[in-house]
C-alpha cells in the first residue's frame, strides 16, 4: 500500500477539498508514474465558498464542477448551489428526484449505519447501478484531448464522488489498498462541516434514536471501499468490464484517460 500525503488545499468555505493526483501506480506496472496533479479535484459541496475560495479556484483553472447530488437533497439539507465565472456547473444527479423519497431513504441509510461492510457495499452498489450516466459523463471528459481540471462533489464529497474517484484511479492501475486510502481521507477532509452533517442527518426520523449508526453513516473506513471494490468486480468481472458494458465507454476511452492521467513521478 502506498503511503500518501494529506493532498488538500485550504479553499475559504469548501470542506474536503483535495487533488486525486499523487497516488503512485504499482511498481510492476508503471515504476516510477503516479496520477497527474491539477486535473482531478474532489470535496463536499460548495455553497458556502466565500470570495476567497472562490478566487482559489479560479487559481486552479478549474473548468467543469460536476455536482452529483439530487434536487431534493439539495432542498432536503438547504445547501443551496454556487456558482462562479470561468467554471460550468454540470448537474449530473446519481439518483434522481423520485429516488429520494422516504422510502428510498429510509433503505439507503439503513445500509450505510449498519455495521461491518455490507452495509456501504449494498449502498455503494446502488451509486454504481443507479450513477452509469455521472459516471460515463466524467470519464468521458476525462477522455478529451488535453482535459481541463474538474471538480466532483456530492454533499460530503464521500460516497458518490469516492465511487466515481475509485473507478477513476482503479482503470489507471492504482491498487485497492491506496484506492481505499484515499477515499479514507475524507475522515480528516470533513473537519467542523462532519459534525454539521452528523446534526443535520440524526434528525431524519430513521437516525433519531441511532446516532451510532449516523456516525458510521459518515465514516470513510477504508475497508468500505476495499469491500465495494471487491464487490463490484464479482459482479462485472472488473471495473473497466462495468464502465464499458454499463456507463458505453470503450476500450479507447478508458486508454485516452490512462494517457491524461499517467504522468512519471517527480
């Protein structure tokens, strides 16, 4: 397992927010590569950047903001969007509206609290059957000639985004193990907006009487995503086979995100 560093950078008002690059590929692979720095950044959402964030962004040329979370959750947690010259918002929900409603909910939070793994591998699978256009929309900008940086965010910057960012690294040969370590950062990422998320989400009826649960609701474990990383290739074989059968990106595609990301180490 590869040791990372703590990627994030202070952006005024956007919680969680750090660069996917420096995760090293494997020796046996690529000796020496590591993902590219600038292109990919991922964090909580950003309704709450102040002028300052803002102009940090700018800093960082970031071109697209893919925004996975639904309308209704938007309304449901009152985080409202944000917005800022030079960046287009994409609005690319992983489950729509009519998914959200309390009953879904109720199912979906059940997954998360419980304990072990299978909870998050239940919950991670319904982001992977229910996201294949996020997913696909992503990747393919991934794809282009010369990408632009991007940012990918969903609530936390947690779940949703880990999937997509996990599938991103995995088809560029990143290891399970230095997959789920990034996607953990996000425990140290949250700060003071976790404990706010932690308030909002124990007063949904389902969570009152389970504050345990709704802790690990918002825990980044790495084994969550060792075990949904598992999951997903026993179920489609690997995740390149997903993201080609599922989400229509080709062999080509996959190869031109590998040729933009894959950069030899400084």
């Amino acid at each position: 397992m590869a040791d990372l560093g703590l990627p994030f950078h202070a952006i005024s008002g956007l919680p969680n927010f750090r660069d996917l690059a420096g995760c090293p590929l494997p020796i046996q692979s690529h000796p020496g590569h590591t993902i590219k720095s600038g292109l990919i950044f991922r964090s909580a959402e950003p309704s709450r950047l102040t002028e300052d964030g803002v102009a940090a962004l700018q800093d960082l040329n970031i071109s697209h903001v893919y925004d996975l979370r639904s309308r209704t959750e938007i309304e449901r947690y009152a985080t409202g969007t944000r917005e800022w010259s030079g960046a287009e918002r994409v609005f690319v929900p992983v489950f729509l509206d009519e998914d959200y409603g309390p009953e879904a909910i109720a199912v979906r939070f059940k997954n998360y609290t419980a304990e072990g793994t299978e909870g998050f591998v239940e919950a991670y699978r319904g982001i992977w059957e229910a996201g294949t256009k996020p997913i696909s929309t992503i990747i393919s900008h991934l794809a282009k000639p010369d990408p632009s940086p991007l940012l990918i965010h969903c609530t936390a910057g947690k779940d949703r985004t880990g999937v997509i960012c996990a599938f991103i690294l995995s088809i560029c040969g990143v290891d399970d193990q230095t997959i789920a370590r990034e996607y953990a950062l996000t425990e140290v990422g949250l700060g003071d907006f976790g404990d706010e998320l932690l308030k909002a989400v124990t007063k949904i009826p389902e969570l009152q009487e389970n504050p345990e649960g709704a802790k690990r609701m918002l825990g980044a474990k790495p084994e969550n995503m060792l075990a949904a990383l598992k999951a997903l290739r026993e179920q489609h074989g690997s995740v390149e086979q997903y993201l080609v059968k599922y989400c229509g990106l080709s062999e080509d595609d996959l190869e031109l995100v590998r040729k933009n990301l894959i950069v030899p180490s400084q």
